[in-house]
C-alpha cells in the first residue's frame, strides 16, 4: 500500500498557455503503472480550460463545487458534486468552474496528453448556456 497524505500533494499553477483563470493541478497517479492519468484540478470561479480533445476519451468526476462542461457541437451541461462526465475520444470540449463557484473535478484518462486546441474560451462562449 502506498498513502500519500494530501499534505505531500503537489497543487501547482497549470499556468495561463492553456488555461483562462486560475487553474490548480495536483497529480493523483500513483505506483508503478502510470498509464491511468489520474489528475486533481481545481479552478477558481470563471476559470476554463482551452478547448480540447482527449485521444481516449476522459472521465470527469466533480468533488466539489460547480461548473460547465461544453462541446463544440454547442452542448452545454452545468455540473456539480458528484456528477460525472464523460467525452469521448476526440470530441472537442472545454471544462471549468461557474462564475460564482469555485469546482474541483478528478479527470482520469489513458492514451496520451491533451490535444490542445489554438482556441482559448471567450467569454461569450462561456457564458453560453
Ligand atoms: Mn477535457
């Protein structure tokens, strides 16, 4: 068995190149096979990932708080704690808090980095929905 104790987690800036707002990481994947990419992210109210696609698909579970998970196909949900999402493999997406809720979610995913779209989210897009 391997515990970690939150205090020895890491929660660091995921930085503004792919990102709008302030993003926290915190990497959960543990022991020898690392081919599930099991990672913490916390965003504080308004903040966004870029738009994207996952080469496997990803799973979002939200631990706390409030936010929206959007499609470029103009699907918009508005999630909370407990929900889960899933995006299959290659379907253009962004994630990210409410305007007034901070949201941590878990994201779990196989196959590789994010493919990074040019596109950040403007505000239009994510008052959308
Ligand atoms: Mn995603």
């Amino acid at each position: 068995m391997e515990h970690r104790p939150s205090q020895d987690i890491d929660w660091v800036s995921a930085g503004d190149e792919h990102f709008t707002g302030a993003v926290r990481f915190g990497a959960l994947s543990s022991g020898p096979d690392r081919s599930l990419n099991a990672l913490g992210v916390l965003f504080e109210p308004g903040a966004r990932t870029d738009w994207h696609t996952h080469p496997d698909g990803q799973v979002l579970y939200i631990v706390s708080g409030a936010g929206k998970v959007q499609t470029d196909a103009g699907e918009t949900v508005r999630v909370t704690a407990g929900d889960v999402v899933y995006s299959p493999a290659g379907e253009k997406h962004w994630h990210g808090a409410s305007e007034n809720s901070f949201m941590m979610h878990l994201s779990l995913t196989t196959g590789g980095a994010t493919e990074w779209l040019p596109d950040k989210v403007g505000d239009d897009d994510y008052r959308r929905g």
